[in-house]
C-alpha cells in the first residue's frame, strides 16, 4: 500500500482527501502546513506528496524546495493543489509537477496519483 501525504491548511479539504484517497487503498499521512509536513515526511517518508500551494508559515513551493534541497531525501512525486488562478502559472514553472484545481473532481485526483506514482519522481 503507497503512502500519501496530504498538506493543507484546510481542514476540509484534509478530511475529504483523506477520505478519497483511504476508501481507494491508499495509506494517507495528514499535515496542516508545510512546517509539520517537513517534520512528518522526514520521519515517516511517503511515496507520494499531495500539497496545497498557498498555506501560511511555509507554502506548498517552498515546503517541495526545501525537500529537493536535503539531499539525503529520495525525491517524491507532488502534485500541488489550488484554488487560485495564478498559482496555475506558478506550479508550472515549479519543475512541472501536476496540478489539480480545487474543488476537486475525484476521477481527476485518482487518476493523477496513479499516474504519479507509476512514475519516476523528479530530480
């Protein structure tokens, strides 16, 4: 079973990803923001990271930054989520990982965490 973590600071938006990604066999690590995602990924690792790109105290960019910066940690997958236009643009020049808007269509989430994880992570 491939372990997720989900970050963002909605609560909601946690729950129901949790929910989508459990009832589809996955094992799924939550966070509220890139601080406590950084903490929890270097202690328990996940194959896969699901991330809000705009949080407070450490945004979705910067949170994946700081990981690609470790180079002790093995490069993960992400795929960013957003409910801003502009951070379209930003997600894009962010080494092209994928992104998903919100509100979530959960065909489109699934399929990409397949996708992703059937994938080599980037550098």
């Amino acid at each position: 079973m491939s372990t997720i973590l989900v970050v963002d600071d909605d609560v909601d938006m946690r729950a129901l990803l949790r929910h989508k990604l459990t009832a589809a066999g996955y094992d799924v690590i939550i966070a509220e923001d890139g601080d406590v995602a950084a903490r929890t990924v270097r202690a328990r690792g996940a194959e896969l990271i699901i991330t809000d790109i705009d949080m407070p105290r450490m945004s979705g960019d910067e949170f994946v930054a700081s990981l690609r910066a470790d180079p002790s940690r093995p490069a993960t997958p992400v795929i960013y989520l957003t409910a801003l236009a502009p951070d379209i643009s930003l997600a894009v020049r962010t080494l092209g990982y994928p992104l998903l808007a919100k509100p979530l269509v959960e065909k489109d989430l699934l399929a990409m965490v397949a996708r992703q994880l059937r994938r080599p992570p980037a550098a």
